[in-house]
C-alpha cells in the first residue's frame, strides 16, 4: 500500500487486521493447564498485566506506560518472522534481519506519524538499553518459566534443558531489569528440578 | 487464600497464573481468516492495540493510559462468569452479579494494595461513565464488526443479526465514546448487508 492510498483510518483498520494474524503465532510456552501452546497475541496480553501487577519490580527509571506499550507491540514482527524459542539454535543476525524486514512492512501499513512512534517504541524495547527497556525484557524473560512450572515443564521437557541453561539463558537476562523476580525464580525452579526424576 | 498467605509476590504471581485461565475463555467472534473463535485474552491485547492506534479518535478529557489499563484488565472476570455475546440473550442483573462475585474472587488473590487499584480500574471501565471509560467501552464494541467484516459475517452470521440490530446494540455504543468510528464502521455495515445474499 503506498503512502497515499486509502484515508487515515483505512490505514489504521488494516493495521489492526493485519496485527490480528499475531493470534495464530505459535510460540513454545504451554499454558499453565497444559491445554495446547500460547500464542504470541495472548502473550503479549500476559505481559502487559504482568507488568501492571509488577510495576513494584521496575527501578525509579522505569516508566510503567511505556513498559505496557513495548508489551503490547514488542512480538508484531513474528507475523512475518515467527516466534524463535529461547532453547531453540537460531542464527542471530538473520532472526534479527528478518524482524527488521518484517517491521518495516507491518509498521509501514500505518499513517507515518503512527508508523514512526510506534517503530520508535519497538526499537527502544528492542535495544534493551533504557530503563524501560530493560525492564520489559526481563517481564518478558519472566513469564515463561512461571508457566512451565505450572504446566510441568513445558519449553524446558520439549527442549531438554538443564537448569544451568536456564540460569544462562534466561535468569541472567531477568536479572538484568528485575533482579528481585530472578531470585524469585531461580529458587522455583531449583525446587522443581530437584524433584523431577532424572531423565 | 488469606490476606497473610504467602509472601507478596506469592500472591502476585498467584493471580498471574490464574489470569492465564482468560486465555481459555472463547468469545463469538472469529479471527479474521476465520480458522477458530477468539479467546478473551487475545481479544484483550488487540483492544489495547487499537486504543494505542485509535488514541487521535479519543476526546481531550481521555487519559489513554489508563484505557489501556481498562482494556488489560475488562474482561478477566469472564474466568468465573465467561463471556456474554452482545447478540445473545443474558439476564442483565445475574450476569452483573456474576461477574462482581468473580471480581471478588479474582481480584482477592493479589496484595490488599494492588486489589484495591486494579478493582477501582475495572470498575470505573464498568460504570462507563468518565471520558476513558466510554472511550474503553467504544472500542471493546468497535472491534467485533471489524473482524466480522474480515470473516465474512462472523457473529453477525452465527446469530443471525440485523443490520438494525447491529445499529441499536453495536453502534449507539461505539458512538458514545467514539462517533467517527461509528461513522466509519456504520458504512462498511451498510455496503457488507447490501453485498450479502438475502438469508
């Protein structure tokens, strides 16, 4: 669509349209009753309520609407550029270039005001370097593990991970932004693999 | 759970993972390639999209922060009390009192502080009285007909609905809080019903 075509909120609608197929991006996470796997769209929805519940976690940096706005849009890529699971093997630079390419088509359905503070959001979450940022990432980062412990496993049984990989990959980013849940975390999930059979 | 079960962030994520639950309720309203039902949580995050897209279409006295926060947190009574589908036929006064006893509920398993926050959110979002609340309630009804209008009849469809109907239940809504996208869903209604064969 070109930048002129259609009237203001035709481009916002198909925006939204377009934004609806995020509910069928399947990511590696079950739900908590192990129903089927979570989609990026309810996800992100988890998130933000995460992040209104745990606002009491963000540093006196941290500006919690903006947090809620990085949630919101931080997984819209994945339409084009599908979910990459944290355990799963992924070359970098090609995930990255791929949700470039994907921004650039999904934001560019906007009205270019809405197209450049949105992207802007996106890119600040993505960067991981304010406050904010940093703060989204770990909520982010947070959430799997709450769920795959009450669904029994969940990423870490279809992956086989270790608990030395989680504290790798995932606790050190949590702590980043949210020190006090990753201690939080880390002690859950000490407890659930020491009671797990050895596989 | 009692109001000293636990320590805080025991009763944080108690009411995180018992949030989850909302992604299991499933409303009448198709995605828009019509592959399934959506459910409420995912409906919940494409609300907050919209009211971040839609911001230009609320009035100056909207804090559109705080719709966001409505729109997060509208529906998760509808773990208890499910989800009522605006064509089909409720006991208004039983179905309000379902959803304050699991307000009750759901709300209770957090922290005295934020019980009293997030309730005091959901109720002013309920009441559809201030500024952001009626904004909130008139994108909660704008989204439906777009997607119905993506799938081919959706709901409108499943209840065998009226363009009439649509007008009285749907549109005096939206138009309280947000008259231009009545305005523009009014003609899209208009030209779907005219398109469509007679049933």
């Amino acid at each position: 669509m070109s930048d002129t075509a259609g009237t203001r909120l035709d481009r916002q609608i198909a925006f939204l349209n377009e934004a609806d197929k995020l509910k069928s991006t399947i990511r590696a996470t079950e739900l908590c009753d192990k129903s089927r796997y979570e989609n990026s769209a309810e996800h992100s929805w988890h998130l933000t309520l995460y992040a209104l519940v745990l606002a009491d976690q963000a540093g006196p940096d941290v500006d919690i609407n903006l947090v809620i706005k990085m949630l919101i849009l931080h997984d819209l890529v994945e339409i084009d550029a599908g979910d990459n699971p944290i355990f799963g093997d992924h070359d970098i630079a090609d995930m990255e270039a791929q949700e470039q390419a994907a921004a650039d088509r999904i934001f560019g359905l906007l009205p270019a005001d809405l197209r450049v503070e949105l992207r802007t959001i996106w890119e600040e979450f993505e960067a991981a370097e304010t406050p904010s940022a940093k703060f989204a990432k770990s909520l982010d980062r947070f959430q799997p593990p709450m769920q795959n412990l009450k669904s029994g496993g969940g990423s870490w049984t279809d992956f086989n991970v270790t608990e030395a990989q989680i504290h790798e990959r995932v606790g050190a980013k949590i702590n980043i932004g949210a020190p006090a849940l990753w201690d939080y975390a880390r002690d859950l999930i000490a407890d659930f693999f020491a009671a797990r059979p050895r596989l």
